[in-house]
C-alpha cells in the first residue's frame, strides 16, 4: 500500500507538538559559549549558543546587551519548533554569565601570538584600479553573486578570475590555502579577494586557521577580506591588507577607483564648463572694451576731438587778446593823459610861462640869475623880453 505523503507544514506542526508534550523541554538549563550575537530592528536577541562539538540558536524577546560573543554562560530557556523553517530553537528566558569560553581563549591567544609575529602589519598597497581580479569563494555561495553584482554595477573593463573553494568544513583549510597559492603562482592578478557570506562561529570558525593567516601574510599580492557579516572578525581579517565586514563592501573596496571616476569625471565636466563660461564672459567683456577702446582711437573721433579742442583754444585765445588790448588801450590812454597834463604848452594855457636866458637855457635856479640880466619871458601866445632888478628868496 502507497503511503499518502504529507506536506512539510504539517510535519513541523507535528514535530512541534512532540516537544510541547513533553514538559523536559520547558524549562532547560543550557551550558554553552556565544557567538553570533545579533539585536534585531524588533529588539529581539538572537545568538548561538556552542560547545566544542554542537550547536543551538537561540533567541531572547528583548534586548539582551549584557553578553557578547565569547561568553561563556547557563541559559534557562524553552525548546521551540520555528515551523516557517522546521528548524529548533531556544527561547531564553535568563542568561547566566560564568566566564570566557574556551574557544574564545584559545582564539585570543592565538591572535596576541600572531600579532607578536608581526602578521598583523599591513604593508602591500591596494591598486585603486585594478585591471586583474581574483576572486576566492565558494561559486555556489550567495556571496560570489553578491561580489559580481557589485562588479558588474561599474563600466571598468577589468578581468576577475574565480578560484572555487570550499569555505567551511574540514577541507576548505586546504582549498583556500591553494587559491592563495594559485594566483601567487599561476595568475597574474592585481588583488585578491577571499570572501564567504554570513553564517554560525563554527561555519567561519575555518578562517581563523593559522595555515590561512599565514598564507595570507606571505602573498605577494595584496588580499582583500569579505567575510560574514557586521560582527564577525577572524584571524584571516586582521592579517589582510584590508578587512572589510562583507563579501559587497569588499568587492566595493576593491573597485573603489572605478566608481569614483564616474564621480570625478562628472566633477571636472562641470569645472570644465564653469570654467569655459567665466573664460567666455571674460573674452566678452574684454572684447566690449577693446571695441570701446577702438572708438575712443577713431580718427574721424580724434579729429573732431582736435576741432573742438581748437576752437575752444581759439575762443578763449580771442577773449585772453580782447581783454589784454582793452587792458593796454586803457593804459595807453592813460599815459597819453599823463603826458599830455606834462606837456608845456599845456601848462602855458593854464597860465603858467617859462624863463630862458639869452642862450635859451630855461632858468630853474637861482644861481643861473643875476641882476641886471636880460631874460626871456616865454607865454602861450606871447613871450617879453624883461631885465632883473632883484633877486630875493621865495
């Protein structure tokens, strides 16, 4: 007889009846370490709780921000089905802290040893346009769509080689180390890219192998990290030459040149056209000058500057010549005046009369006289001829 098949809601539907009837599972008290610890946009809590061989998720309906990845804790909480998924859960209910997990000492030991070696100094530069890419992650993970996406977003005519390796579990140790080795070796590519996306502390705990931080040190190639997400760092990130929180932001670090030359491109047009349109004003107004300079220079302007220039000069030559010939015709006319009032003729009309001597000397003074002297007695229309009696003092 063909068994009727069921559908995969009802399976978790059942599977979640089993464990809520069965009272063990509502109140477990749970010894573990925490990794992945994550709050929600909802305030809820998720994390996973680990030891060295297994692990749970958990979630808490409220914000828990007292423990961190590494912790070593007792969780008292309740066993859950999430049927969206069919997978198991914890919903915790309190949170124990009892110290740091082993795992988490043992990795930081293992870091403050690495870095005491001097592996965690970054000393190759990252082309900012690379021309070769290579790429190390796994093709059938979401990442390398997530790296390619990115990619192919920006026109920058650039090679990426894949190199296809596992990226968790026993044997992707083994398949990173020779991707790195591979393009050292084979290709000839500008930076690296070793990538994986999210997932637990176990599935990322491969990139905290000491082969890989070591392989990674010694490339002579710059390597770029993208691996998991926001909060998870691994011994592979610190050594790189640049970490970046995920498989997107390290392909966009990777092609940072290539999308800011669209940018700076678009920056220099505009400077370029701002500065043709001020050199274009600038010519104009130059231009409306020089033509302003070429009218000022005009002859037929010149000229007639010239004529009115004379005329004016011939005006007030005319006006300067009238004055300083009234100027001189008054003056003339006084020294005629004067010289006429001088003349003796004029003073003999007036009354006045001249005395000469016998040889026509005009007698001025007293000593030119003597008594009994003839003399000359000159009038305006007469003159006498008269002798000194005496002589006396005026």
């Amino acid at each position: 007889m063909k068994i009727k098949p069921i559908k995969v809601s009802l399976l978790n539907q059942y599977v979640k009846k089993i464990i809520k009837s069965n009272s063990i599972f509502y109140n477990l008290y749970i010894e573990g370490e925490i990794s992945n610890i994550r709050i929600s946009k909802t305030g809820y809590t998720y994390f996973t709780l680990s030891d060295s061989e297994s692990s749970v998720s958990c979630v808490c309906f409220y914000q828990d921000r007292t423990v961190i990845d590494g912790d070593k804790v007792i969780v008292n909480g309740e066993l859950t089905v999430y049927e969206a998924k069919g997978t198991y859960q914890i919903v915790v209910k309190n949170i124990e802290k009892i110290g740091l997990g082993n795992i988490f000492k043992e990795l930081e030991i293992l870091k403050k040893r690495l870095e005491k070696q001097g592996l965690f100094e970054k000393n190759k530069e990252i082309p900012l346009l690379p021309s070769k890419i290579g790429v190390i992650t796994s093709k059938s993970g979401a990442a390398l769509q997530d790296i390619l996406r990115t990619f192919n977003a920006v026109n920058g005519g650039f090679d990426v080689s894949i190199y296809n390796s596992l990226v968790q579990g026993d044997a992707a140790k083994r398949t990173i180390v020779e991707g790195i080795s591979y393009f050292n070796n084979e290709k000839n590519v500008d930076v690296i890219l070793l990538s994986r996306g999210g997932g637990s502390f176990k599935d990322l705990n491969v990139f905290n192998e000491v082969s890989i931080a070591e392989k990674i040190y010694m490339s002579k190639i710059p390597i770029v990290t993208g691996i998991g997400h926001d909060t998870d760092v691994t011994l592979a990130d610190y050594v790189a030459d640049v970490h970046c929180h995920t498989p997107t932001a390290a392909a966009e670090f990777v092609i940072r040149g290539y999308k800011n030359i669209g940018i700076q491109l678009e920056a220099l047009y505009r400077q370029l056209v701002d500065k043709t349109n001020n050199e274009l004003k600038q010519f104009e107004a130059s231009i409306n000058t020089y033509k302003f300079m070429l009218r000022s220079y005009n002859p037929d302007n010149c000229i007639n500057r010239l004529i009115n220039e004379c005329d004016m000069l011939k005006n007030i030559l005319e006006t300067n010549m009238r004055i300083e010939f009234n100027n001189r015709n008054n003056e003339l006319r006084l020294k005629y005046e004067k010289l006429i009032s001088y003349d003796y003729r004029t003073q003999l009309n007036n009354g006045y009369s001249l005395v000469f001597d016998n040889q026509n000397n005009l007698i001025n003074d007293k000593t030119m006289v003597e008594n009994n002297q003839s003399i000359n007695i000159l009038f305006d229309k007469f003159s006498i001829e008269a002798k000194i009696i005496d002589i006396k003092e005026v």
